[in-house]
C-alpha cells in the first residue's frame, strides 16, 4: 500500500504533467490562430486596396472582418498581458517569502482562479477566430453588398 508522501507525489506529478501539456497546446492553438488572423487582414487589405492603394467598394463583411481580426488580437494581447503580470507578482511574492504557507494559503487558490480566467480567454480567443474566419469566408463568397 502506498503511503500518503508518495500519493501526493504522484497526484503532483500528474498535475505538472497536464498543465505543461495544456500550456503547450494553448500556446500552439494561440500562435497558430494569430498567424491565421494576420493572413486574413492581409488577405482583406488586398482585396480592399488592390490597385495602388485604390479603395475598392468590397462588402460588408471583409470590412467586419477586420474589426473582428483586431478586436482577436487585443483579446491576445489582454490575455497574455494579464497573464504576464499576475505570474510576475506570484512569484516575486513567492521569492519574497520563501514560505510554504504563502504557497499553500496564497499562491495555490489565486493560482486556480488565474488558471480558470487564463483558460476563459483562451476560449474568447478560439470563439473570435472563428467568427474571424467565418465572416471572412463569407466575405469572399457573397457579392459585395453596399459600402459602409
């Protein structure tokens, strides 16, 4: 039978292992639909201003599109802004303290808060690259409609 020390090792071990996973697979979607975001403004900036910068009267919906396209990269840039900063002021408290209560009391509690709203705007994020690329495939199907 195993004893408590080597239980909570274990669990610790597979908590570790999932949340670099989870880490690494977010930071993969997240790259890969920022690249994607910026394929789709260039994309739209060329079919709004392809001859010599001449504007060309283009639907509604490559116009939303890029609204869209930079509402997702504010969100980005929110998500990793705030993640940023409060993982910096946790662990500089941690190094501080050097205590296992802060730890354990402090850190470990926020540390599931700041887990869930780092997982909530990453859901933002995936949501908002969607409606990117659905308002951009529809902006290259339907015929322009009057310009806004």
């Amino acid at each position: 039978m195993e004893n408590e020390e080597s239980k909570t090792q274990k669990v610790e071990k597979y908590i570790d292992e999932t949340e670099k996973y989870h880490y690494n697979q977010s930071s993969k979607a997240s790259e890969l639909i920022r690249k994607i975001v910026f394929a789709i403004i260039a994309s739209c900036w060329v079919l709004i201003f392809a001859d010599n910068g001449t504007y060309h009267q283009t639907n509604i919906f490559l116009k939303a599109t890029i609204a869209v396209s930079f509402i997702y990269l504010l969100l980005d840039v929110l998500h990793y802004f705030l993640d940023t900063c409060s993982y910096y002021h946790y662990s500089t408290e941690i190094l501080k303290s050097r205590s296992v209560e802060y730890i354990d009391k402090i850190y470990i509690p926020k540390k599931e808060y700041l887990d869930k709203r780092s997982f909530g705007l990453f859901c933002a994020k995936i949501g908002v690259g969607f409606v990117v690329a659905i308002t951009f495939i529809l902006g290259m199907f339907i015929e322009p409609l009057s310009a806004l």
